[in-house]
C-alpha cells in the first residue's frame, strides 16, 4: 500500500488548497465586481447584486473559520486531536453553517440563470423543489452529526442514521447541479440544431462549450461526485482512526482535500456566470 499522508499533513494541505483557490477567488470577485458596476452591458438584478458579495463573505469566513481551528489546535493545545474531535464545537457548527448557506445561495443563483435562459418557463422549479430538499436534509444530518458524540467513536462517522442523511443530501446536491446543467446544455444543443435556419451568427454565442460548462455549474457537479464517490467507498486506505480522550474518531484524508474546497468552488461557479452576463456574453436578457 502506498505511504499514506499523515492527518497533520492532510489538514495543512487541505488548507493550503482551500486558500490557494480563494485567492484566485478573491481577484475573481473584485473583477466581478467592476464588471457589474463599471463595465455591465445590462442592468443588475438585485438578486445578483446581492447573492454575489454575500458568497463572497460567506466564503471568506469558512477560511478564516478553518485557519482559526488549525492554529488553535497546533498552537494554543498540546493534543491537536481534541480539537477535531470535538465536533459539537460552536466552530465546527459554524462551519456547518457557512457551507451550508454557501451551497444555497450558489444554487439558487444557478436555478435562477436556467429560468432565465429557459424564459421564465415555471417548469424550473423542479431544481428549486430539489433545493428545498437539500436544505433541510442538510439540517438533519447536522443534527444527527452531533447527536454521535457518546457513541463508539471508531463506527460514528459511519453510524447508519448519520450515513443515510449524507447520501441523501449529497444525492440530492448532486441531482440539482446535474439537472440545472442538463437543462442549460439543452439551450446550447437546440442552437446547433438552429444553424440552417438562423445561421452561424447566431450559433457563436453558444459556440463556447467550456464556458457553457461552467454556466452549467459542471466544475461544481464533478467536485461534489467526487466527493459522494469518496464518501460511498469507505476504503480503509482513505481512514485514519485516531485516539482523542473523546474517543477514537475517523479522519478521512481524502475527503478532506475536497470537502474544504467545495465552498469555494460553490462560490466562484456562479460568479463567473455573472461575469459573463455582465461583460454581454451570456445571454442577455435578465
């Protein structure tokens, strides 16, 4: 079996992944920005103007929150484990939180573009319904996270209840990207077919699949599978138990390298939408 990484490692590089894609986020942002208050081609709905700066400080405070809980648990305590153990820490629900509310607003962003570029069908809210779903979902498995704490600690990260809520809300995560994507490729799919009739003129403004990819929220929908997939295998190569005076806990290293960076990933999909639509590729009717 290869060398596995260490869990102090695995934590430092999570982090340094988490950061290295917020700094590129960070100029993404602010490039956003000028985009929508400088350079817009068309006018703002408030929706954007508003979800677009709070996924951005959403996003700033899940770094702040795991660099807050890494130097905490190497710097102010002797056994850093007690810290990552202790998963009913008001940080750690914190983070729960910020993630959680990242994911929704990102989503509901995404579910917006697709209404419009689908216009204004009401059909679309199967995604929103989906939405829902997951919301809540996410509360209880919450919920049944923090009810494990006096269990066996070797079985808790994959106790039945708790595992059964964590599919179904990344199942549900997953089906929402995918839909959404599906129905936004559709637009670019029915366009090819159009090209007799209206010409390559009109095809060239869907004739960028990578950047309709993105639209879609694709980047996002593969990181999640990733995720779930990871999650779903349990191998023992992707678990490190270690002993804390709560107990003995799993560490998934693996999972961890994806699960930090997700929030910002959920962050810049729909931001680089916006600045599509704010520079007049995208389409541009808001």
């Amino acid at each position: 079996m290869a060398k596995q990484i260490s869990f102090v490692k695995s934590y430092f590089v999570a982090l340094w992944i988490q950061t290295l894609i917020y700094g590129s986020y960070i100029v993404l942002f602010f490039g956003c920005m000028c985009v929508l208050f400088f350079r817009r081609a068309v006018a703002t709905p408030k929706i954007i103007s508003t979800f677009i700066p709070a996924l951005f400080l959403l996003s700033t405070a899940h770094v702040i929150i795991n660099l807050f809980k890494g130097v905490k648990a190497f710097t102010v305590v002797d056994n850093p484990n007690i810290i990552f153990a202790d998963f009913e820490a008001p940080i750690d629900l914190a983070k729960e939180a910020v993630y959680t509310t990242t994911a929704v607003l990102a989503d509901t962003l995404l579910i917006y573009r697709c209404y419009i570029v689908w216009g204004h069908k009401r059909n679309i809210v199967v995604p929103v319904l989906l939405l829902l779903l997951r919301t809540g979902v996410r509360c209880m498995s919450v919920n049944q996270y923090t009810a494990l704490e006096n269990r066996d600690g070797a079985s808790a990260q994959y106790a039945d209840d708790l595992k059964k809520w964590f599919m179904v809300l990344y199942s549900a995560m997953l089906v929402n990207n995918i839909l959404t994507t599906t129905l936004i490729d559709e637009i670019w799919w029915c366009s090819r077919q159009s090209v007799p009739e209206l010409g390559w003129k009109y095809q060239a403004e869907y004739n960028w699949i990578v950047v309709v990819d993105i639209e879609s929220g694709a980047i996002y929908s593969f990181s999640l599978l990733f995720y779930l997939i990871l999650y779903t295998i349990e191998l023992q190569a992707q678990v490190c138990l270690f002993q804390s005076p709560m107990g003995v806990f799993p560490h998934k290293r693996l999972q961890k390298l994806i699960f930090d960076s997700l929030c910002q990933i959920a962050s810049i999909m729909p931001t680089l939408i916006i600045v599509r639509i704010g520079l007049g590729m995208g389409r541009t009717i808001l």
